[in-house]
C-alpha cells in the first residue's frame, strides 16, 4: 500500500511538473489527415479518406505552408499556416465559409476543436497567425459543441453508421463549397 502511495504521489508530481513547465494539458494533438477530412467535411468537400480531403482542399487553394501530411501532428505552425490558407481561399472566392461560423478564424478554431485540440491552444495560434480572438473562441465553442453532439451520435449509432464511426455532418444551414466569399478574419 506505502509503494503504491508513493508512486501514485510521484506521477501526480511529474504530471503537475509537465503541466506547468508547458502551460497547458498533456494531450496529443490530431494529425494533419484528420484535420484534412475535418475541414473538408465542413466545406462540402470529399471527406470520405485523409488523402481525398487532402486533395480536396488543395483544389481550391488550402494547401498550408510546408503542404499536406496526412500523418505528421497538427500543431502550433501547422494551425497558423492552415489560418492563413483558409483566410486567402476565402479572399479569393475559392471557398465560402459555411453559415453559423462566419470568419475563417471561427472556421478553423471550430475544426481543430472537433478535432480534439484544446480550445485555449487552438484561439492562441489562430490569434498568433492573424485572426481575432473573439472569433477563433466563438469557432471554438462551436466545435466543441459539434464534437460533443457526434460524440453522442456516435455512441448511439445514429445516422445509419455503426457505433465508432463519425456522422456526415455539417453546420447549420449549408455546406459550404465554391461562390461568392464571406468576410474573412
């Protein structure tokens, strides 16, 4: 019981340590394919694999600085550079940011958080990389409620998919795709 005690005090230790020497929670980030198959979904886009969402986005102009990889972490320079892809396909008519999020910044703060990155990771680099604090959070909390709503799906089968097994989804109100730009930021 003492030993047990002991190591249970030493991980909590070293949990609390690596918690406050990084700011934020241990959590492994998604990767880059999930996020690909994400997006695209919310864009209308193919997201039936990594690879078709990939070549998807890159068709209308998001292709983040350093391009695409499908199995490398979605981290801080990887959420900045897919902002700043996102925002000039949005400058440039390629894509039309779907009803209910409105900026770019919401657009891709909602689809890292559904992802699973933390909300407060994904806001900082979203604002790190131009965007306006007060959209990446309302983008935020939109995809934590949408990641939570699937969630609930999933483990009630719903949708005609098995257990497991994500719903096609997309925001309120449309799917996204090709026409006339929203405002961006």
């Amino acid at each position: 019981m003492k030993k047990r005690t002991l190591r249970v005090m030493t991980v909590s230790v070293l949990m609390i340590g690596l918690f406050l020497a990084t700011g934020s929670p241990v959590l492994a980030a998604p990767v880059q394919g999930d996020v690909a198959v994400m997006l695209a979904d919310y864009l209308g886009l193919d997201s039936s694999s990594p690879e078709n969402a990939i070549t998807a986005l890159t068709g209308v102009g998001i292709v983040p600085t350093g391009g695409w990889n499908a199995g490398d972490d979605a981290r801080d320079a990887f959420i900045g550079a897919l902002y700043s892809a996102v925002n000039d396909a949005v400058e440039e008519g390629t894509i039309v940011i779907p009803p209910g999020l409105e900026t770019s910044a919401a657009l891709v703060a909602a689809v890292l958080v559904e992802t699973g990155m933390v909300s407060t990771t994904v806001v900082d680099a979203v604002v790190a990389a131009g965007g306006t604090r007060d959209d990446a959070s309302a983008g935020a909390s939109f995809g934590a409620a949408a990641g939570a709503t699937a969630n609930r799906n999933r483990n009630r089968g719903r949708h005609g998919q098995p257990p497991g097994h994500p719903p096609h989804h997309h925001p309120p109100g449309g799917h996204g795709g090709h026409g006339a730009a929203s405002p961006s930021r």
